[in-house]
C-alpha cells in the first residue's frame, strides 16, 4: 500500500496554503488565491513554485522554497491533523501483514518533521521525496518502492487524492484509489480511471479490508 501524505493521511492543505501565500508575501511575490494555491499541492517544491510562478529565474526560486519551508515548519500558527481515522487505517493494515510506503511531493526535511511529529514513522516500511527520487507525476517513487520490496507492479496500489497520484500510477499502470477529501475535485480524479472513489479513510479502510 503506497500512500501520499498531504491531503490523503494529513489535513494539511490550509497550513500549506498559508506557507505559500506567506512566502510569497515576503519574496515579493503576487500573493494568490486560496484556490489557485492549493491546487499545486503533491508537487514537489520547486515545481510547485514554478506551476504557480513559472516566469520566476532559480534564485527567486530559492528565495521563494526557504520562506516557504521556513513559514510550514517553523512559523506558520495554522494547525494541521491526520484526517479521522488515519491511524486506525495504518495500524489495521500492519496487523495484517502489509508492507505500507509513502510517495509524497514533500521534502525529506519536512516529511521527516510531521513523521516524527504525528508518531505515524512507525508504520511504514519505506518512503520517498522528490529530493531522492522525482517529483509526480513522474513514477519514479513508484519504481524505486517495487524494487526495494521486489514486488510487480501489480500486487501494489496507490493512494492519494490529486491528480498527481493518480497519473503517477497511471503512467506504470498500477492500481489507484482516490480520496475526495483533500485536494482535487472528484469528477477530475475519476478521469484517471481508479478503481475507488472514496469519501473517508475509514471508507478507505473498509474499502481495503473487502478487497485485500
């Protein structure tokens, strides 16, 4: 079971969004719409940056990722929580033997943090950034999970809640379950064929257990 982190496992979207408008606040920067600002979220930094910003030259690039990582780890008052039910979801599926990774658009630095911070660390076995992998919809993170575990494309599965998930899977054509409840509108995730739709983690969970 690989899952994303930001928007699937963690409501994190307002604390990210806030980042961003605060850095781009103190770079200078046009400060954008709630809306246009979260729909860059499973990116890795710096293509985020640049799919809001895509004039900017890479040492506005710089400038713009230190404000941002400084303001979502350090300064930021904006709370972020694992959505309901995560836990429950992790630990069910360890019980049941399953190898559990993380694909996820945010830096090791700050995956790091909020693993360390929530206490979830414990319940996977492997995970990737784009600082040692690439940055989705780039399958790379998928990749390098299969080998490690030396597992097929297919006795794996993806899940997360962007378009970004979904066409990362889709480029080597794994199994994908999407989530509504975090970035990307349903209709759009759809599009990329998952085999579920889901509300919850604990519809995801259930889903899981009838399907595993």
């Amino acid at each position: 079971m690989i899952f994303d982190w930001d928007g699937t496992l963690m409501n994190s979207e307002a604390r990210i969004v806030d980042a961003i408008q605060t850095a781009a606040r103190e770079t200078g920067l046009p400060v954008l719409s709630y809306h246009d600002s979260k729909q860059i979220i499973g990116l890795s930094l710096e293509n985020a940056i640049l799919g809001l910003y895509p004039d900017l030259n890479q040492s506005q690039v710089v400038a713009m990722s230190e404000a941002y990582t400084q303001c979502f780890l350090e300064e930021s008052n904006v709370d972020m929580v694992p959505f309901d039910g995560a836990e429950a979801l992790l630990l069910n599926l360890k019980q049941q033997g399953l190898k559990l990774a993380i694909a996820t658009g945010k830096s090791r630095k700050g995956l790091n943090a909020v693993l360390a911070e929530t206490g979830f660390g414990v319940y996977f076995d492997m995970t990737r950034t784009p600082v040692e992998s690439a940055s989705k919809p780039d399958p790379l993170m998928l990749t390098q999970i299969l080998e490690e575990f030396g597992l097929k494309v297919s006795e794996a599965v993806m899940i997360g809640d962007t378009t970004f998930d979904m066409e990362m899977a889709q480029n080597i054509d794994m199994d994908r379950v999407a989530l509504s409840h975090g970035v990307h509108q349903t209709e759009v995730l759809q599009s990329f064929n998952p085999k579920a739709t889901l509300d919850s983690l604990n519809e995801l969970n259930m889903w899981l257990m009838n399907h595993i």
